[in-house]
C-alpha cells in the first residue's frame, strides 16, 4: 500500500508552482494592445510569503513569459523563478542540482500537461480541482480549490500546519 500525500508533508522543504492555471485561474485577458493580464489570488501571496518567512523555497516554473507576473513574484520575495519554460524537466532539475534539494523534498502544483514530466518526479504532485484529467489521475493530492482561487494557499497551509510553522501573525501584511 502506498503513502497517502499527509506522509509525505514533513518531509516538504520546497513548493514548485506553474502560473497560468495555479496562480491564476487560466484566464488570459488580451488587451487591444497585445498586453496580456492575469489575476492572482492575495491569499497565495501571503501563503507564499509565510512560506518564504519559515525557511522554504519557492519556485515558478511556467512557459509565460509575462513580466509583470514577475514582479509580483518578486515583490512576494520570490526569487527562483522560470519563464518560458516549455519543458518544465530542465529547469526543474537545474533548479533541484543549484539547491542540492531531492526531488522527494518537493511538493510540485500543476494543472496541466506540461507540467506532467516534473510532477512524475517529486515527493507529493498536487494540482487545483480544475486541473486537467490527466494531471488529476497523476496527483496525490487535488485541491477543492480551483486555479486562482486559493488551491496554492490550500496546500502551502496544510505543510506547514504538519510541520508546525503556520502561525498567524495579525500583524502581517502583503504586498
């Protein structure tokens, strides 16, 4: 019998996230002007940043390229971060050998097939419920959360909360 994902949590030193259907939920709005925007949900910003402020990584692996998603990264203090990336393995294990971290020590969220080699690789591969099938089937934990709407807040609360480092800070803000 295998392991159910909640074993694997303590053992979760790193989150890997795709944009486009994790961050945001997949809706592009194009602009007449080409510009492409994207809404993110301020709830995975504050889980992101908790997460960063309790000593784990946090990495983007997405093929956009929009830098504007970027920034917002990079203001959460975000600072491993993959744009076009069409095949998520080579940065994925660029990213695994300059952090000397094992893939078992990963918790990857992805929605789609892209995201299907890296998620094969790593400790717990989790997707939001609107992920799609083949991604779902691979996935040892699938949020009740949709993309954009909190399934990246739903997975970072529940590592830390077994790993005892989710405390609530009144005080804090986000960006």
């Amino acid at each position: 019998m295998s392991k159910s994902y909640k074993e694997y949590m303590p053992q979760i030193t790193t989150f890997i996230f795709d944009v486009d259907g994790v961050l945001t939920d997949g809706t592009i709005t194009v602009f007449p002007n080409g510009e492409l925007i994207r809404q993110m949900n301020i709830k995975d910003g504050y889980a992101m940043k908790t997460a960063i402020k309790q000593g784990f990584n946090i990495c983007i692996i997405s093929g956009g390229t929009n830098e504007a998603v970027k920034s917002r990264l990079a203001a959460l203090g975000i600072t491993d971060i993959y744009l076009g990336a069409h095949h998520k393995i080579e940065p994925f294990k660029a990213y695994l050998a300059a952090k000397n971290i094992a893939p078992e020590e990963i918790l990857y969220m992805g929605d789609d097939i892209p995201d299907y080699p890296v998620m094969k690789e790593v400790g717990i591969a989790a997707c939001p419920k609107d992920a799609v099938a083949e991604i779902q089937s691979i996935s040892s934990y699938i949020s009740q959360k949709k993309g954009g709407a909190g399934c990246v807040r739903d997975v970072i609360e529940q590592v830390l909360k077994v790993q005892d480092k989710w405390h609530v800070n009144f005080d804090a803000q986000v960006e």
